[in-house]
C-alpha cells in the first residue's frame, strides 16, 4: 500500500507531521539562528574522522562542504536546539548537492546529497563529548564495513533522511555554542566552540555479538565519574 502513494506526497505529509509536532511542543522558536551576539569562544572540543576514497568521493566531500555551510553561521544558545535538516535544508541539485553515496532501507544506493551522514555523525560524536543533550539520533540499520574500514567507531554514527530521520542536539549548557568544521580531501573535522574550557566527556561505544547483528550501548561519562547509557543502536551485518 506504502509503495502506492506517490514520494513526494508521503514526504510532505511527513515533513506536515513533523511541523505539527514541533507546533505543539513549541519547539518553533528554539532552533538555533544564526550569530546573534558577539561572544568570545575560548573552548573547543574536536572530533577527527578520515575520509576514505571510494565511489563518488569528490562528490561527498563537495556535499560535506556545501551543507557545513549551513551549519557554521549558526549559534546555538542555551536551551536551544540545533537541527540537522533545520540547518541544511532539503538537498537538491538546485542548491548544488551532487549524486552520491546513501545506505537506505539496508541497501547502498545513489541519490543527491549523498554523504551528508558522516557530517551528521561527527556532529553528533563531537556532542556526546560535550556534554550536550541528543534529542533525536538515527543508527543506520546495517553494518557494511570491515574493522579496517571504519572512520568512526560502530554506534557514532547518525543517518539522516529529509523528512524522515534527523539529528537534533539541544544546548544544555549555560552558555551559546557553535559547531565548526576543518574539511580536507582525506578528512574531516568537527569543533564545538564554547565559551569556556570544560571538561570533555568520555564517550565508550560498547559492542555485543547478537547472532547476525550487532548492538552497541553507548556510555557517556561526565567529569564527576558519572556514568549514562545514552542509546542503545542494533545493526545487521552485511
């Protein structure tokens, strides 16, 4: 029956539901704008990932580029959110996405704005170790890659799907942030700017074999040695 409705009309009734809910829970005003105040950062977090080279590379990273664009200008206050697809828009070839590499529905597939994952899952890395809070955060449902492949560890990953799975990350921390990026052609690098040095969590990605799948419990620990299971992600292997 699913497969009867035309895309774009499940895709708008999506992005409806979507609209309503953020309506009702008054999210509308919270989502992170961009610089409104002048602010000193003197903190910094960073995460690092490599870029592997494979199919439609250049295209990738033209896309990482393209969509942290987006998101650089942004500043994100106290309790405020920072939105994935809030921030980047609907990727298309009009605004300069170019075809690339997606896993959907367990299948490697072509489409535009191919790529943007692992700029959604560095994000999301870089928030865990900086203490913010994960409101919305999509495990791809299928591991493809050999140990010696991986440019992050199994369970640091986020898909995003416009309309359907985004990365929302809310600011709990007394002071604005923003998230800045370093990109090259062999790798990529997420900041989060603070006002002040704190502390960097420890983040641990804690894998079990589950017969043909594998689930990873991801642990944050705070500075005070606080321990928190933050999600727990299962992934199928190719």
């Amino acid at each position: 029956m699913k497969r009867l409705i035309p895309k774009v009309i499940r895709l708008n009734y999506r992005l409806m539901t979507r609209y309503s809910s953020d309506l009702f829970k008054g999210n509308l005003s919270k989502f992170a704008k961009p610089d409104r105040f002048k602010i000193p950062y003197n903190g910094m977090i960073e995460t690092q990932q490599p870029i592997h080279h494979s199919d439609f590379v250049e295209n990738k990273i033209h896309n990482i580029k393209l969509a942290s664009s987006q998101i650089a200008p942004l500043q994100v206050l106290p309790g405020e959110i920072f939105s994935f697809w809030k921030a980047v828009g609907k990727p298309s070839k009009g605004k300069g996405y170019k075809t690339g590499r997606n896993l959907v529905n367990g299948a490697l597939t072509e489409d535009i704005g191919g790529g943007l994952c692992q700029l959604a899952g560095i994000i999301y890395h870089t928030s865990l170790k900086s203490g913010l809070e994960i409101l919305e955060r999509h495990p791809h449902s299928l591991d493809i890659y050999e140990e010696n492949e991986r440019y992050t560890p199994l369970g640091a990953d986020a898909a995003v799907v416009y309309g359907y799975k985004d990365l929302r990350i809310r600011n709990t921390r007394g002071f604005p942030i923003k998230y800045t990026f370093i990109i090259k052609n062999e790798s990529i690098a997420c900041r989060v700017f603070l006002e002040d040095n704190v502390e960097q969590n420890k983040v641990e990605f804690k894998r079990v074999k589950n017969g043909n799948s594998e689930v990873v419990a991801t642990v944050v620990t705070d500075y005070d040695g606080n321990h928190h299971e933050v999600g727990v992600s299962e992934y199928l292997k190719s």
